[in-house]
C-alpha cells in the first residue's frame, strides 16, 4: 500500500529549507543565515535562541521579507501553507505582512509613531484587516484587545499617545496590535529585551495566557533559555547564521546534543547557586565576512577535531524527531 498523506495536522506550517541571506558592506559580503533549514508546527511555540549575531532576528525579517536594501542575496525555500514565498513580488508578498503574518518587535519604545494615538494606531490596524469596519466596531475591538492584553482604563489608553505610556504598556500594545491582525504566524522578537525584571514577568505571564486563545503558530526569539522553557513547545538553537539543533524544548533542555546548546545552559544562572564563576564561552561569535568551510562553531568547542576545523557538518535528524549539526553528536551525548 502506498503511505497515506500526512494530514493538515501534522504538516508544518512553515518549512525553511536551506535559506541563504547575504549583505554587502564595507568588509565584503556579510554571510547572515548560512542555509537555514528549520519546521514551524501548527499551533505551535517554537523558541530560537542564540547569541547575539547568530541570525535570529534576521531569520524573522526573511519571513516577514522586510530586509534591507544592501541585502545581495535571499535565497532557498520559506514554505508558508504550501505557498513558496521567496521570489514573490512585493506587491503579491504585500497581503502576507500583517494578515497571515504579524510581527511583535524588539524595541515597543521605537515600534509605535509617536505622532498617532492608540487608538489610531488599532483601528488602522483593524481597517487592514477588515477594510469594511465601521469605525465604531473598530474602537470597540480595539478596547476588548487592550483589556485582554491586561491594560486597565482602556478608554483613557485609547485616547493617549505612545509617550504617555510605560514600556511595559506600550509592549502590551504592539502585542494587541498583532493579535487583532489575527495571524496564522506570529512572531514575538524578544519583545522583554526593553523591559524591566518585573514587567517582563508580566508579559510572560500574558504570553502564557495568551497561548491557550490564540490558535496560530508563534515564533518567540529570546537570548532567555528559562522562558523558552517556560513558554515553547519547540526549540531551535542557532549559532553563526546556522541551525545547530533543534527538536522537542523538554528534551533538547534535558539531553542536548550539540555543544554550542550545552555551552548555553551551562551559562544560564541558577537561582540556586550561592558564589562562584559566572560561565561564559570563551572566544566569539564567528564574523559573518568569513568564510563558511568548516563547522562554526570549531574555534570556540572543547570537542572539535581536524576534521571538525574542515568540514561543514550537515543538519542530521537523529531520536526523537530532533536534527543536530555536529560530527560527533554520537560521541558526546
């Protein structure tokens, strides 16, 4: 019998197959994603984390194809429910950007224009979403999305200006901004980095509420391994512009098998340490004007080889449905 057809279910959402972005600056070519391959589920958290520099944020712009203009090469395959994106014009990629995707960025102090108000910015927002909404209905569910975002005295928010607000509020608003857009994919770019220790508790906490409503796929970028386990049902690790592993968040956290992921949770702090050595990785994060002929991650690992310092290990599906980048993950797990 022929296998059956995998069913809408258990199909990705999105599948990235060997993505390539490239930059021209005054050093040369900048090689910023280094042939990412990489699946979001349906209905899914996927957390990325990483070292600043290793492509996550870059990663989100390809998905969203908001990129820069020195930007000389984007290509490989973004699959988005069984449409290819890459090589859209920008008028056909246009509709994707707020509709089926939608975007919570990095910085709230900077995302928001500071000459609308609130409500200015949700109703327009909204009028994109559903062109025919009278105004009122507009402000209506643009109320509601504030208060389901945790946001007291919505009407006085509506009618203020982003200058008025707190950080904490104003990251509060740029995630009622995405979620009133309703999108298939959202993705979250740290959106604590800005934050405070005490608000940041508040946005995960609204996250984590927020996940059990809202039915799409969420891609949450963070350099925070304790909320990508709090929060993510999958994770990817990445390093240099490359994927290094990935696989279930529970057991890539519990047995990882790469050793730029080992490296991460062995600086990750314990609330439970008393004194000691803060662990850090020696050496840096490899400059994207190299050149790419060997693991990326060889000049800073303890277990790297000759033939590690020579060949490119591939992204290799291993148990459990995980993929590790490493010639001797079979010897180090």
């Amino acid at each position: 019998m022929p296998d059956a057809m995998p069913s809408a279910a258990t199909t990705p959402l999105v599948r990235v197959r060997n993505l390539r972005l490239e930059a021209s600056t005054q050093r040369g070519t900048a090689h910023i994603l280094r042939g990412v391959s990489l699946d979001i589920g349906r209905g899914r958290i996927l957390g990325v984390v990483g070292e600043s520099g290793s492509g996550k944020s870059s990663l989100a712009s390809c998905l969203l194809r908001l990129l820069p203009g020195n930007i000389t090469r984007l290509d490989g395959s973004i699959e988005f429910d069984g449409t290819e994106l890459i090589g859209l014009s920008e008028s056909a990629m246009a509709p994707w950007r707020g509709a089926r995707i939608a975007m919570i960025f990095q910085d709230p102090m900077t995302a928001l224009n500071p000459l609308f108000t609130v409500a200015t910015h949700l109703v327009d927002v909204l009028k994109r979403r559903h062109p025919g909404i009278a105004r009122a209905d507009a402000l209506g569910r643009a109320r509601e999305a504030l208060v389901s975002v945790g946001i007291a005295d919505p009407d006085l928010r509506l009618a203020a200006y982003p200058h008025q607000l707190s950080g904490g509020m104003r990251q509060r608003v740029m995630i009622a901004m995405a979620l009133l857009m309703q999108p298939d994919l959202l993705l979250a770019d740290e959106p604590t980095t800005a934050l405070d220790a005490t608000v940041e508790a508040q946005i995960v906490d609204l996250l984590e509420g927020l996940r059990r409503k809202f039915a799409g796929s969420i891609v949450f970028i963070s350099h925070h391994l304790g909320l990508v386990a709090q929060l993510c049902d999958d994770l990817c690790v990445m390093y240099g512009g490359t994927v290094v592993e990935t696989g279930p968040v529970a057991e890539v956290l519990a047995r990882p098998r790469h050793p730029y992921t080992r490296a991460l949770l062995e600086c990750e702090l314990d609330d439970d340490a008393q004194g000691g050595r803060l662990q850090s990785i020696p050496g840096e994060v490899q400059d994207p004007v190299a050149p790419h002929g060997a693991c990326v991650f060889a000049p800073r690992c303890s277990h790297a080889t000759e033939r590690c310092r020579g060949e490119v290990p591939p992204l290799v599906e291993i148990d459990g449905g995980r993929r590790v980048a490493c010639l001797r993950h079979g010897e180090i797990a």
